[in-house]
C-alpha cells in the first residue's frame, strides 16, 4: 500500500508543476504544490524540497486560433526565451496538513524588430531585452480530505497568497537607431512579476485503478484583484493616443488557471505518465476590473512525463507539447471593435513544446 500511494501522490505534485505558459501570453510561474509521497508515514512531520527547471522557445504567431505563418517567413517574428527555476519548500504536518513556500528565479531574452526600429529594419534591425532576478512568490496550505496512507482515493485542496516580490516594472533599452536608444519597461510577458497581491485556490485528485495505474486531476485558480500596476506599455516611447483612447496604455494584472488530467503507470522505480494540460489568461478577471494591457489567450498541450524514483527523492522530466494556441479577444481589442465597427484582435507568440526537468529531495 505504501508503494502505491508513494507512486499516485507523488506523481500528483509533479503533475501539478505549474508552468509559465508558452509565449507572449504571460501565464507566470507558481511553482509547484505539496503532495506527499507516501515514503513517511501521516504522524511524523518532515520537509521536502523541489527545483524545477523550466524552458521553452517562443516563435510562432497567432491571432486567435489562427497560426501566422508569414511572420516566420518573412523574418519579423518575436522570439522568447525563458528559463526558469522554481525552487519550492514543502514541511508536512500532521493529519494531511501541508505548508509551502514557492521561489522562482527567472531569466528572460526577447528578441524582436516591431519594438525597436521596427519590422523593416531588416536583419540589422533585430535586436534583444532581457529580464533576470526573483519572481513572486507564493506561500500555500494544503489539507488531504481523507488519510493518504490507506485511500485508494483522495483529493486535496489549497489556498494560498501571491505576493508581488517580482520587478514588475523591469526596465532594458530599446534600440531605435544607430544613435537612439531608448529606456523603457520590457514586455509583459518577459516581467518579473505582474505587481498584484494574488490570491489562490487548488483542488487536486488521485484514483488508484490498481497498484500500477492511476488517475490524476488538478484544477488551478489564480484571483488577482488589482486591475492595473501602473506601467506603461510605450518601452520608454510617447504614449500613442489609441492606446489611451482604447485602455491599453498601461499593464493589467490579470488572472490565470490551469486544468489538468491523465494517467500513470508504475514500472517498480519508473512511473511513464500521459495527460492534458489546459492553461489560460482569461480576457476578464472574476475579481476586479480588467483594463489595461493583456495578451489573453489559452494553450492545450498533452504531456508525456517520467520520473525515476532514488533514494530519498526523485527525479523527473515532462514535456507539454502544444495541440491548441489561441489568443483571444482583449477588454481593449473589445473596446477598439466597438468603437471602429471592425473586428479587431491582437496577436501572440508561442511555443511548440517546453520542457520541465528536476529534482526532489525529502530531508
């Protein structure tokens, strides 16, 4: 019985990673939740510790569901790189109580031409910001609603704070010219940190079919209530007047959740796993107001993992690969189309794949 319910929690934590979505829709890092592994019993308290290392490669255009081959075609797309490492510290209580600490280091290269001389530059005209440091973390409690050592099923819920430790305001030159360079706050969707206090609910499930397959849910939420931090979205430029006019001149801080849901099996220290990832920034916040800047927009992704139990730990690899990408209507772009009669909506980059590794130590 141990060995299944290390097998079905454990996997649950890892397949609750939260991810920074793939591309210019800035779904940002939340690292991980508590799951406990089963290798203790309920009583006896402990700590664990995870780093996940987190990249992907941001290229390809889409404007709704829409792909926009051209852009790569004629080499005008935006390119994002982004790496991350959530590192996220875990003590276990007693009676399926859990507490956790979440820290992401982030570090960010966006390469673009629209930003800077613009897409006619040509290939001189391609130049690249950058954003490094913390981003915000999380403090999290958790609670198993039934005794994880004896359930063949079992769901956890968590609640938990956001705090905005991360730059939101991050700062890196934009060059106009040979002889112009202006400073400017980066894109939002390499920022440190979106600059609201956030607030988050979980629900997470596990169902032992046997003692080599399982089932997994998660459901995610993040409520962030502010509606807008301040910064301009003009990367150190004049203001123009349509963005004040249609409420884009300033960053919002929008919400964001995950679903997820799938299966594992058990080969003795090896567990292979396959599921669906669903992440979104919706265009409105269920908190609050939700002008301002925001690339809305949702990614479904399966995602094929392994992990590899060691002694006091594991490690572990999943890879979400994109089968949907779209970018959606914003409370602006709605604006805009109300206001001109024509249908507008604005575009974004995303990936095809990114890839999570790491480690998990209990001490």
């Amino acid at each position: 019985m141990k060995k299944i319910v290390a097998l079905v929690a454990s996997f649950i934590f890892f397949a609750s990673l939260k991810v920074q979505s793939q591309g210019c829709v800035a779904v940002r890092s939340t690292g991980g939740v508590c799951m406990l592994d089963g290798s203790h019993d309920t009583v006896r308290t402990n700590w664990e510790l995870y780093a996940n290392n987190r990249y992907f490669r941001s290229f390809r255009h889409f404007r709704g569901s829409e792909e926009e081959e051209n852009r790569v075609k004629e080499g005008t797309e935006v390119i994002n790189h982004s790496y991350s490492l959530d590192l996220t510290l875990i003590r276990k209580l007693h009676n399926g109580w859990s507490v956790g600490f979440n820290l992401p280091i982030n570090s960010n290269a966006r390469s673009s031409m629209y930003e800077h001389g613009g897409n006619g530059g040509g290939a001189d005209g391609r130049h690249k910001t950058h954003s490094f440091g913390i981003g915000d973390i999380r403090l999290t409690v958790y609670k198993w609603l039934l005794d994880p050592a004896v359930a063949k099923a079992n769901v956890q819920i968590g609640v938990g704070i956001k705090l905005p430790t991360g730059d939101y305001k991050y700062q890196d030159y934009f060059i106009k010219n040979d002889s112009t360079r202006l400073l400017g706050p980066v894109d939002q969707s390499i920022q440190l940190g979106d600059g609201g206090t956030g607030f988050t609910t979980e629900l997470n499930a596990y169902y032992n079919i046997s003692h080599r397959i399982g089932l997994y849910g998660n459901v995610y939420y993040l409520f962030n209530p502010r509606e807008q931090n301040g910064v301009s979205t003009s990367r150190g430029g004049a203001t123009a007047a349509s963005s004040i006019l249609y409420r884009s001149d300033v960053m919002s801080v929008p919400d964001q959740y995950m679903l997820r849901a799938g299966i594992n099996v058990n080969f003795n220290r090896l567990t292979l796993s396959a599921g669906v990832r669903d992440e979104c920034v919706p265009a409105r916040d269920a908190i609050g107001g939700s002008d301002g800047f925001r690339r809305p927009g949702y990614i479904v992704s399966v995602e094929p993992g392994l992990q590899y139990h060691i002694k006091g730990g594991m490690l572990y690899a999943f890879v979400p690969v994109a089968v949907v990408r779209n970018r959606t209507q914003s409370v602006p772009d709605k604006i805009r189309t109300a206001e001109t009669g024509t249908y507008t909506i604005g575009d974004a980059a995303f990936a095809d794949y990114l890839v999570n590794i790491g480690l998990a130590i209990q001490f």
